[in-house]
C-alpha cells in the first residue's frame, strides 16, 4: 500500500465537503477489495493480518479527521471549552453548553446553506456511519440488481415473534468481511434510508431456496418453536441511488 493509494487528508474549511468524502468512499471500497483477497502463498497470512491493521487505522484517522472538520458537535464542543464565564462562587465555567451549542450551530448552518451545500452535508453525515462492509452491500446494490431477503418468525398469536430480521445473500455477492452481520448492515442501512425492504419477487425463486439453506436462516428457523419463513428484497432506495452517484469512487466497477 503506498500514499498514492490513500485520499488526502483534509486541508482547510474551503475544500468541498462531498470531494472529500467520495475519497474516504474510494478508499473504503479500496480496503474493502484488498483485504477481501485470499493470499494464495504460504507465510503471506501474517502480513495480510499486519496491511488489514494498518488499513483500519488509516480509515480510522480519516473519519476522525473528517468528523473534526465538520461535525457540529465537535465545533460547539471546542468553541464552549474555549470560552469561560465566572459563575457565583466565582469560578470559571464554560460559557455554552456543548449540547445547546451544536444545536445552534447546525441551525446557523441551516440559515447559511444553500441546496447543495445542503445536501453534500446530508451525504457526508450518512458517509461517515457506514462500516466498509456496508459500503461493499450499497456499490453492489448499485448495479441495480434485487437480491432475496428472508425474515424468521415464530407463529403465535398477535403474529408471533421474529427470530431473524433480514437475512439476505447480497452480503455473499458483495463480499464482506463478516457475513454475521448482514443482517444488521441491512437494517442500518434501511434505517439511513438507502435501501428499501419491498415484497417477495417470483424472479429470485431459486436465490429464496438457496438463502434458506445458509447456516444462519437454519439456525434461526430451529431455534423456533413453530418457525415461518417470510420473504421479501431488498434494492437501493430513490435516497440510495442519489447517494451513490453523489459518492461514487469511480473505480469500482472495475473491482467488480
């Protein structure tokens, strides 16, 4: 890995906001394809362990960088620390509660912003909570495919209780990391609003059979006392296909 391969690290309040988190995307995406490699030489393991390290602490700077750049939390946070009023027994205390503080920053940047700049700082905020797992699920659902999500429910009355909530193979054709936890990217990632949990889809009859037949969905259904399988897709929402565009490293396609 050489400092060509990593985006540059942010230089100034000027720079544009979204220029610099499509690099931590291109970058994310970047890890994701590295460290997703198999090693094929014996003795090779260690030192793919030692890069995936070294990678998760570069992407780690980054977003710390990029929070303490922009997030109004931080800003209030620095700017309440600095100013101290004294209080009745005559010592010194911040003079703005961080909490308040923030508020008030984003409400003066709600005033100052125009559409774009709106809507860059709307992409960035969802940017910087996505793990690069997620990220791999978001630029294979860019391709505009539909890919089988089934739900484990246990029949009861009042309509039972779920034992596993989307269980889906984008996850396997995105190539993540931790196939565990597919399930729970899924729901963050519905709950960002860039993907969308629609109907069950006759097309992906035979996708449906082959999930239920993966390690997590059996263990779920047996763990139930009367298990039902329900089944639906998962796709990216209107949000979804805007935020990659906006985002896009460009460069993917070509990992793909």
């Amino acid at each position: 890995m050489t400092s060509e391969n990593l985006p540059s690290s942010p230089e100034g309040g000027d720079e544009n906001l979204l220029r610099r988190a499509g690099r931590l995307a291109g970058w994310a995406a970047r890890t994701g394809f590295t460290i997703g490699r198999r090693l094929p030489l014996p003795g090779l393991e260690l030192a793919g362990e030692g890069l995936r390290q070294v990678e998760r602490q570069v992407l780690t700077g980054l977003r710390r960088r990029l929070d303490e750049v922009d997030d109004p939390y931080v800003v209030a946070l620095s700017a309440a620390g600095s100013e101290h009023t004294p209080n009745g027994a005559g010592e010194l205390v911040p003079a703005r509660e961080p909490l308040r503080a923030a508020m008030k920053e984003l409400l003066d940047r709600s005033v100052g912003f125009g559409r774009e700049q709106a809507r860059e700082y709307l992409y960035a905020t969802v940017l910087r909570q996505l793990t690069p797992d997620e990220a791999r699920i978001i630029a294979t659902l860019a391709t505009g495919a539909a890919f089988p999500v089934i739900d484990v429910t246990e029949r009861g009355f009042g309509g039972g209780r779920t034992i596993l909530r989307n269980a889906s193979t984008v996850g396997k054709a995105a190539g993540v990391t931790l196939p565990d936890e597919v399930p729970g990217y899924l729901t963050r990632l519905a709950g960002f609003g860039l993907v969308e949990l629609d109907a069950e889809s006759a097309e992906l009859e035979s996708q449906y059979e082959i999930l239920a037949t993966e390690d997590l969905v059996r263990t779920a259904v047996k763990s139930a006392r009367r298990a039902r399988l329900v089944r639906r897709t998962v796709r990216l929402s209107r949000f979804g296909v805007r935020f990659w565009a906006a985002c896009d490293p460009g460069e993917w396609a070509r990992i793909l």
